[in-house]
C-alpha cells in the first residue's frame, strides 16, 4: 500500500512538472528604447519651429484658495514681467495673463508643478502629449494661466506655441521613431532562431513585472509592452514546478495578473506566441520581526536611483516603501516605464504612493492618471493601511487636494479618522505612517514642512499613537526625535532616493532637527516587538545616521 502511494506521489509530480520553454527575448526592450531621447512630440519641434512667449505676459499675484477649480483674480491691472518668472509661497495658486495672436496650434506650458488654462474666458484641458490646443481664429485671443505650485516655490518657466502642421508632423515622427526601435529592440532580443514572417504575432514588454501588494495574501505583478497581446501568467513555488496558470489583464500597454503571494514565487508569462524568461520572486512570510527599506524622490534621478535599487536589493528587504515623487513629470507615462525597469531589479513586494510630482501635468481632472495607471489596480486608492509583523502601516495621500492637505470634508480624512481609532491600529506594537509632504523640515529654504500634515498628526503623535512619520519632498536626510505621553515619536525625511539635492548652505533657523544630512540615500527599518532600528544608508551602503525606539 505505502509503495502504491509513493508510486502515485511520484507520478503526480512528474506529471506536475512544468513543460520546458524557450524565451522568445532575452529580456524587455527597455535599453533601447531608453536610449531612444526623443519620446516626446515637445522633444522633437525644433527651436525654430517654437514661437517662444517671453513677452507680454502680466502677473497677476497668488492666493491659496483651495479647490481643484479657481477663478481668476479681481484685480484690474497686473505686474508686467517676462518669463521665466518664480515667486516663493508654497502651496498657492499663481495668476498670469497674456494675448495671444497666434491660433490653429498648441501651447506647450512648461509651469511648476502644472498648470491650468482659459482661453477667452472658456477652460481648455491638456492633450496626452502635454499640449493645449489652440482652436482657429481670427481675433486677438485673451489667455489666462493657473499655475499650481504644490512645493516650496513655484511659477511659470517657459510658454511657446507651434502650428498644427509642425506639432502632428512631429508626433507623426516621435511614433515612427518608437516603432523602428521596437523593431531593432526585437531583432536584437529574439533568441528562437530564424527571424518570424510577421514580427506582430511576437510582441514585447517594455518593462519586466514588478510585485505591488493588493492585499495581505495577493500581489499584482505589473509590466508594460506592446498593446493588445492576450497574455497568461504562469507561476508556482519552484522553479520546477511553475504549474499555475491565470489570465491576464491588459489596458493601453499595460498588464495585470494579480496572484497568492503564497504561490508565486517563480514565474514566466506568455503574450500571444511571445514568451518571456523565468522570474523570481523574493517573498518573505510576515513574522514577529521584519525587515524593509523607505525612501521617497527618485524623481528622475536615474542614476542614483539604481545605485539605490542596488543597496536596497543587497539588504534583502522583506518589502519596500516609495513615498511620492516616484517621477520628475507625472505627466510623462515613459517615466513610470522607466521606474519600473529600475524597480524590478528589487524584486520583493513594493508599496508605491504618489508625491506632488507624481500629480504634475495631472490637473484637467485632478488625478494622477499615470501614476494610477501604472501602479494601481482598478479602484486602489492612493492610501492605505496594511499590517506586517508588529507594525501597523498607514500612508496618506495629501496630494489629492488644494492646499495640499487632507480635506476635512474627504473620503481619506473619514478613513484616516476611521483607521487610526481602530482596534487594529491601537494594539499594534509600532504604528508608522508615510505621507510625501512632511510635518517638519529645515533642510529646504523656504520651508519649515507643512502645517496642515503636522495639525493632522500631532494629536496622535503627542498621545503616543504614532512612533514613526516618514516623508520625502525634502531633498535630504532629516531626522527629529520627540517625546510623547507614551514614549517617543521620531520624524525622518528620506527624500534621497535621486532627485538633486537642497543646496548645501541654506536651510530655516527653525525648526531645528537633530540631524539633517545632504546625501543620497533610503531608509533600512528593523523591527520586533521590543524595538525599532532605523538605519539611514546612503549609495555606497554606508550607514550615515542610525537611532533606535524601544518599546
């Protein structure tokens, strides 16, 4: 009997065992396409074809009137100045007017951090690529620009206009380019042989699969690649044993497969005939102590950000934490592609929430639709609360609103209300919370944090309810540690995962942070239930500044 069901075992596994496959590409076409400067029609027109509006722009002051739409000021006469033009009043809005002879085009406005526009008093929204349509007329057009600056200083840098014919001429050549370095990327990549007959029958991804968690047992592995391929994911535990099959979603590029993070540890996925290499995953069961590494402000700092990705790979985290301006331009959809080729390189489960950057070029409706796009699955909100180990997480999202800040009246100031009062936060042993915009900073002149996250926070962190606050914006290393009812609370900023640095000499006489350190850096966290380690280690994997919170 026992040899009957050891024959049967043996069988099963055999039978079980995953059928040997042949990659189609040896990996995405991310490096060349990468490679490929010009991904934009704004990169492509030609100075000569750009009408340049320097002049006759009059400045209308700002206000920090809140609300995602905003009427222009009541004000009869502006100050007249000539672009670019910058003031220093974080989270306002700024006025400026212009006339415009010029129709039958488009605007490209280049403003900090976006920009809104009424054209003759009617709203007219930004295009995919960034533009805003000028429609066909004969009289004199009267424009209005709401810049919304979300940082410390802000305004409008650059505003030129081109015609139609020049603007679809070079969105015509920015497609041609992409689909000719798809075609290299393709010849370059294929690994099965003779060439195919029909090279769309084998499309390619862009970027390899990232791990997002949706929940505390599921994972939505993420890519992008060519649009419209029917794609399945093929995963399992072992290498060997990669038997479980799910379909997979796709939208404008962009692929979804949510699986059991107990499950997928080594998988490959199928789009049409192409096939892909295996993967791994580096899942790590939650356990009394965990380990995980924050950082915020990548922002385009690419190469930094990958020698990041490299320390944060070698600390072996169990999961990473990104706190906003993941990009330097929201608006720009190749930026979240690129984030993505770095990320997968950490190839643990990473929790991603959007920063002021990340909304940038997002305000015809208020939405970061790239970021969601690219990070989120279907309805995931840009918050969330999750439990690992001893700790309790909340991350917030206070971008959503204008001033930056969450809303009294919001669906995320009730939830945050409804989850920070709960059971499942209150008997967690450490309690964290991630928001982009911190409640205290010296490191950036001009700013001393903002006063609507700290009004939010403090009575929670005074009643011992928070132990950790981590943010970014702040391009440095900073770090306060307060006394609480409870205990201690401590504050850090780890706004050095790229983005360029605050200039070294200027910084507020208040408030005054026990330490604040200009490097580039993320943040290493290890907790269990008697204490909080958190290291601060900059690019070379050199710890920079290290404290402990003890329970």
């Amino acid at each position: 009997m026992k040899n009957t069901l050891l024959l049967f075992t043996l069988l099963l596994l055999i039978s079980c065992k995953r059928e040997e496959f042949t990659p189609t590409y040896s990996s995405s076409a991310f490096t060349f396409l990468d490679s490929l400067l010009n991904l934009s029609a704004n990169q492509i027109i030609s100075d000569e074809d750009r009408l340049v509006l320097e002049d006759g722009w009059e400045f209308y002051g700002w206000d920090t009137m809140p609300g995602k739409t905003a009427s222009f000021p009541d004000i009869s006469l502006g100050e007249k100045i000539q672009l670019p033009h910058k003031i220093s009043h974080p989270n306002s809005n700024v006025w400026y007017l212009n006339r415009l002879n010029q129709s039958d085009g488009y605007l490209w406005i280049n403003a900090d951090d976006g920009a809104q526009l009424w054209i003759n008093g009617e709203r007219v929204l930004q295009n995919s690529e960034l533009f805003f349509p000028i429609p066909k007329t004969e009289t004199l057009m009267e424009i209005h620009v709401r810049v919304i600056n979300n940082a410390a200083s802000g305004g409008l840098r650059q505003v030129f206009w081109v015609n139609k014919e020049i603007w679809e001429k070079s969105v015509k050549e920015r497609e041609d380019n992409f689909s000719l370095t798809i075609k290299i990327a393709k010849e370059n990549l294929w690994m099965e042989g003779n060439f195919p007959k029909n090279w769309k029958e084998y499309p390619i991804w862009y970027s390899s699969p990232v791990l997002i968690p949706i929940s505390k047992d599921s994972l939505m592995l993420r890519w992008t690649g060519e649009k419209n391929a029917k794609a399945k994911l093929h995963f399992g535990h072992d290498p060997n044993m990669v038997v479980n099959t799910k379909e997979v979603m796709e939208e404008n590029g962009i692929y979804s497969a949510i699986v059991s993070s107990k499950k997928c540890h080594y998988f490959h996925f199928e789009m049409n005939k192409t096939v892909s290499p295996l993967f791994k995953a580096t899942l790590a069961p939650s356990t009394k102590s965990i380990s995980f590494a924050v950082w915020a402000d990548s922002q385009g700092g690419w190469e930094t950000f990958s020698e990041i990705a490299k320390q944060m790979k070698n600390k072996n985290p169990q999961f990473t934490v990104g706190i906003g301006d993941l990009v330097g331009n929201g608006g720009d959809s190749w930026q979240y592609v690129k984030f993505l080729s770095q990320l997968h390189e950490v190839p643990v489960p990473h929790y991603l929430f959007p920063g002021n950057h990340d909304y940038d070029n997002s305000y015809n409706e208020w939405v970061p639709t790239n970021f969601i796009q690219n990070l989120k699955y279907k309805n995931q909100k840009n918050y969330q609360f999750w439990q690992e180990g001893p700790c309790a997480f909340i991350a917030l999202d206070p971008n959503e609103n204008f001033p930056v800040g969450i809303n009294i009246q919001s669906e995320q100031y009730d939830w945050f209300q409804k989850t920070i009062n709960s059971d499942a936060w209150k008997n967690a042993h450490w309690k964290i919370v991630f928001v982009h915009q911190p409640p205290f900073s010296q490191g950036w002149k001009g700013y001393k944090g903002e006063k609507s996250i700290l009004d939010l926070l403090k009575p929670f962190y005074e009643s011992g309810q928070i132990d950790l606050v981590v943010s970014g914006h702040t391009h440095d290393y900073e770090r306060l540690i307060l006394d609480n009812k409870a205990n201690q609370t401590a504050f850090v900023i780890v706004g050095g995962a790229g983005g360029n640095l605050e200039p070294e000499a200027e910084q507020e006489p208040s408030p005054k942070m026990d330490k604040l350190i200009r490097v580039h850096h993320f943040g290493w966290i290890v907790v269990d239930q008697e204490q909080l380690e958190f290291e601060a280690v900059d690019v070379e994997g050199r710890v920079i500044d290290r404290f402990v919170l003890k329970r």
